[in-house]
C-alpha cells in the first residue's frame, strides 16, 4: 500500500510537471512565433522628422512631413509619397502606430496651449490614434504627446500624421536636452493581415 501510495503521488508530480512543461513550451512557442512574425515577416518601419515645426496656422490641422527613414529599423512594405507627407502602404493588414511629438513653448511667458495628433489613412481620421493635451506651459518648457493606435490599411493607401494648435508659439521642436534630438518619430508594423 505505501508502495502504491509513493507510485501514484509520483505519478501526480510526474503529470503535473509534464503539464507545465508543455503548457511552458506552448507559451513560449506563441512568444517565439509572435517575435518571429513581428520581426522577421512583417511590414515595419520607422520615420523622423529632425527639422522643427514653427507652427504659424492655429486652428488647422496640418501634415507632418518626415525627412529622415531609419533605415536599419524599416523592411519594405512602405515609402514616403506626397513630398514625404504619406506613407504608402503595399500590403493589406492591420497596422500599430507608435510614435512621439515634442513641443516647445516658444513664448516669452507662461501660456496655456493646446496641440491635437492623430493618424489619417487616405484622410480619414482614425479615432483611436487622437491625442489631444491642453498644458499651461513657462516659456521655453518642452513636452512630449504620444502617438498610438490602430487602423487596417489596404495596398496603395496612405498614412499622414497631422497635428493642430491653438497657439502659434507652441512649435515642434526636439528637445536639446538629448544627444539627438528628434522633434517627430513615428514606428508602424503590421501586427495581423
């Protein structure tokens, strides 16, 4: 009988060991294939804008332009149309956007100001990627709003980034505080077809 016993608590621990084993391994696996395909099969890409914004319209939403393409963190999939205002698609799938905008208070004194994001796909706005911050900000005080979303893109449509001010002192500029400062950054990758 305490052979019997000792078998079968064995048995217990054996079965639950080899449950989470593949339970484990089956994790691990999805991770490994969800890396694989987000870094070795999909669309991804990354785009700068290094010269400043002096925004001079209020009210208006205007296009970001980007002039620089990091090349090392972008595989094709994409490229820069309408003087470099959209980015082209050439595939159909949902895609993430994830990205940043700095902003500086170029007053000579406190003011309250308000700047809008979002993500248009053939002009149309998507509403999950709107970013809206109204700040009392001292003169000369950066900040950063964050860009992120989603939105399904067809082959040949068009990606912009527009953003609209209340203020024209409030200008797109990257902060000196870094080695590199990048006053606009945006990343997309394909998460799902």
């Amino acid at each position: 009988m305490n052979n019997i016993t000792v078998f079968g608590g064995l048995l217990l621990v054996v079965t639950i060991v080899l449950l989470g084993v593949i339970t484990f391994s089956d994790y691990e696996q999805h991770d490994m294939i969800l890396i694989d395909s987000a870094y070795d099969t999909n669309e991804v890409a990354q785009y700068h804008r290094e010269a400043d914004i002096d925004t001079n319209v209020t009210e208006t939403w205007k296009n970001i332009s980007f002039d620089t393409i990091i090349y090392n963190e972008t595989r094709p999939g994409y490229k820069l149309v309408n003087d470099n205002q959209s980015i082209q698609t050439n595939f159909s799938g949902i895609v993430l956007y994830s990205g940043k905008i700095t902003v500086m208070n170029n007053a000579t004194n406190s003011e309250v100001q308000k700047i809008s994001i979002r993500v248009c796909n053939n002009l149309y706005e998507k509403r999950c990627t709107q970013s809206t911050r109204t700040i009392s900000r001292p003169s000369k005080t950066f900040g950063t709003l964050k860009v992120t979303g989603t939105s399904y893109v067809e082959t040949g449509d068009n990606i912009t980034v527009q953003y609209r001010v209340d203020d024209t002192d409030l200008d797109i500029i990257g902060d000196p505080v870094f080695d590199n400062p990048v006053p606009v950054a945006l990343h997309i990758i394909k998460i799902s077809d």
